[in-house]
C-alpha cells in the first residue's frame, strides 16, 4: 500500500528530482549555537514544572545537573532524527552520555528558534 508521502517521493524520483535537489528548496543559513546554555534553559524549566511534584528529591536534582553532560551538533545532517542520546565510545569519557543534535537545527535563531532546539 502506497501512502500519499511515498506516492510523492517516488514521483520526484521518477522526475529526476532528489529529494535533496527538489524545486524551490533553500538551505538554511549556518550560525554557531550555544547548545550548552539551551541545555542549561531546559534543565532549569524542567526543575520549574517538577518542583510541585517532586519537592527537595535529590536524584531529580542530580539528573537535572547537566554542566558535565556533553552535547554537541552531529558532523553531518541526519535523516531519522533531530536529536539522540549517545554513549561515548572512546576517550576519557568512554562509557558516559551525551547528547547530538542534528546539524540540520544549526542555524539562525530565526530559522530554528531555541525553543524548537
């Protein structure tokens, strides 16, 4: 069963349009972002929302510490996803969390508000 999505991606093939080269497309402009001072904003609303609901709870704390957590923007643009939690495979930080952001969302505040981030 073909879905109206596939119907249309399948036309742009069959066109000799990419899905990345279709008509009327433009890229968005690159600007560095600041993806540790989001992260910081994100923790601080999410310590605003639970703190009625988990009054003075010390893990909430601790999982909401995220100074050390490591996150950064992916080297090239992904398909499936805007952002995942990664394990770090090497270096001295092997086996610790972080976080990627496709580079796709790095952008202008304009573009890609940092809320949306």
């Amino acid at each position: 069963m073909h879905t109206p999505l596939s119907r249309k991606l399948a036309s742009r093939q069959s066109n000799g349009q990419s899905e990345d080269k279709r008509q009327g497309d433009t890229p968005l402009p690159n600007a560095t972002r600041d993806l540790k001072v989001l992260l910081k904003r994100v923790a601080e609303r999410a310590r605003d929302l639970l703190v009625d609901e988990l009054p003075d709870d010390a893990e909430l704390e601790a999982r909401l510490d995220v100074r050390g957590l490591p996150i950064e923007f992916s080297s090239r643009a992904l398909r499936d996803a805007l952002a995942y939690r990664n394990i770090q495979l090497r270096g001295t930080a092997a086996g610790e969390p972080m976080i990627v952001v496709n580079k796709l969302l790095e952008t202008t505040p304009e573009a890609v508000p940092d809320d949306v981030l």
